[in-house]
C-alpha cells in the first residue's frame, strides 16, 4: 500500500484535529473519494503540469490530486489550523507537495513552474473575487494557466456559463467566454459536504483560448460591460449614456439594436461595440 493510500480517512483526520469547519472562510469540505477523484478528472491530464489548489481544508480534494501523475501539487490555505495536517499528507507525498500558508487573494500563482492546472473547491465568499483575479491575468498572457477546474455555488457556475437572452448573463459571462472555452461538468448538492451549505453547488471547467474571441483592451471591454450591465433593465441608449457622445453612429457602425437590453446582445455584438469605442478613442 503507497504511504498516500495508508493515510486515515478524512472524517477520522478531521475528528482526531478538532477541525470543525469555520463559516466565516467558506469551509465546506467534501470527504467522498470518489467526488474529489471525478473533480481532480475534470482537469484532464495532469502529467507533467503543476497542480494547483486554492483552499485545500483537511486534503480531501489534495489527495485525489496527489494520486495523479501531476509534475507537482501545490496548495495554499489561509487556514492555520490545517498546516499540520497538510505536513502529514507531505510526509507521505514528499518533495512533489508544495504547501503554502497564505491568502489566495494575493498569492502570485505565477511564481510555480508553467503548465499550471488551478483545481479547487473554492471558497464561495472569495470564489468570484479570484476567478476574476486569474481571467486578469489570462488577458495579459493566455498561457498563464492551461485550465481551471473549478467549483462555485450553482448560482456562480451558471453566471459565468450563461448565454444572451438568460437572466443570468451578465459581465462575468461575457469577461469569462471572451476568454475561455467553458464547460460545465457536474452539480452537487449540499449534502455532498460537510458541513452542508444552503446552495447547491457545480463545477465548471476554464480552458483559455489562444487569442480572446475578439480584440479588444480589457480595460475598454470592462467600461462597456460595467455601463451596459449596471442597469440591465434599461435600453442600451440609455444605459451607455455618459460613456458614447454619438450615440446614433455608434449604434449603427456597432450593429446594434439601440433598444435591446444588455443581457440581449450576444458575445460578439459586445465585440463590435468594443472596437468602435476604441477607434473613436484613437481618432478622438
Ligand atoms: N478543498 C477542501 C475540500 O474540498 O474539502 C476545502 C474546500 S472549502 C470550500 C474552502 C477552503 O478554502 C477552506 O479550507 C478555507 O480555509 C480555504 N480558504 C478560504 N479563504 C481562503 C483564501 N482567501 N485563501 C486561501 N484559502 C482560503
């Protein structure tokens, strides 16, 4: 039996350091081998890539990637109260485990050998804030990360899948297809962890494209999609006020309906309005 395989189980590890989940840093753990093998799959092959994961609690999900053929795993927790329990898994996984005590918010990823593979059961108080932080980081290089598996509330996973015409769509969808293929790969409900949350719960896998699905400066994209989105309820002639002087012309050289909604225009149309703002910026 490997040392990995001769480890306690999850429930006995938690029991046996009093780890009882704190709500205030998201922790809702999931102790089913199985789940945390069929997440770690999602991620494809790991041969050769550095795995890393946000927030890896008593292992669970650590394990399952250990267990891959990954060149190695690096995890980085803010929670203290596991760092002992991450240096057991590193006593059995050895020098291809890398733990890291910090804030995910503001730990440079960067610094691990590419190809990197994020893998994680997110915390859901910060799980926007850091896709967000990485889809930046994607803009500026899209070799940054080869993928990202990664698991929201449900309500999380579908606004960042979400199409136009969906009440769902809105600026992470466009931010996120713009630059990744996206797949959704599983749901879970809350009894699949422990302690269960009130929400379901799905994974969604991020594969960045070479190039984004049009040109565009992030900075411009995100004016329009903050403008456009910021009252989706209103026509775009009137939600885009302020940010286009000539509305008329701007509309007819973009393609687009003056009256529809925000969550109506589909990727490319926001595409379109994007590179017309930006030769006006460079004529104006
Ligand atoms: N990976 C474990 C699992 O699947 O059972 C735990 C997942 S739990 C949803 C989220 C984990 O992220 C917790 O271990 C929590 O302590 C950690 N965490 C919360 N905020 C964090 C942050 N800003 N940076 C790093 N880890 C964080």
């Amino acid at each position: 039996m490997s040392l990995l395989a001769a480890l306690p189980t999850l429930k006995a590890t938690i029991d046996a350091h009093g780890l009882g989940a704190r709500k205030a840093l998201g922790q809702h753990f999931l102790l089913d081998a199985n789940i945390v093998r069929r997440i770690a799959s999602y991620a494809g092959d790991l041969d050769g890539r550095t795995a890393i994961e946000i927030g890896p609690g008593p292992g669970g999900l650590t394990r399952a990637l250990l267990e891959s053929n990954a060149a190695r795993v690096v995890a980085i927790e803010k929670d203290e109260r596991f760092l002992l329990v991450l240096a057991q898994l590193k006593e059995a996984a050895g020098e291809r485990f890398i733990v890291a005590k910090d804030d995910a918010l503001r730990h440079d990823l960067l610094h691990y050998p590419a190809p990197r593979k994020i893998v994680a059961n997110l915390p859901y108080n910060v799980g926007t804030e850091l896709l967000v932080h990485w889809l930046e980081d994607i803009a500026k290089d899209s070799a940054v990360y080869e993928s990202m598996t990664l698991m929201f509330q449900k309500e999380v996973a579908e606004r960042i899948t979400a199409t136009h015409g969906s009440k769902d769509y809105g600026r992470l969808s466009v931010f996120a297809q713009w630059l990744c293929k996206i797949r959704y790969d599983m749901e879970l409900p809350p009894g699949a962890f422990s302690p269960p949350p009130k929400v379901s719960s799905a994974v969604v896998t991020l594969t960045p494209r070479k190039t984004p699905l049009f040109p565009a400066k992030k900075e411009t994209l995100e004016k329009l999609l903050a403008k456009a989105f910021g009252q989706r309820r209103k026509m775009l002639r009137s939600a885009l006020k302020g940010i286009i002087p000539d509305m008329e012309s701007f509309f007819a050289e973009s393609g687009i309906d003056p009256t529809l909604r925000a969550e109506q225009v589909d990727i490319a149309g926001f595409g379109r309005m994007a590179a017309v703002l930006e030769l006006r910026d460079k004529i104006g």
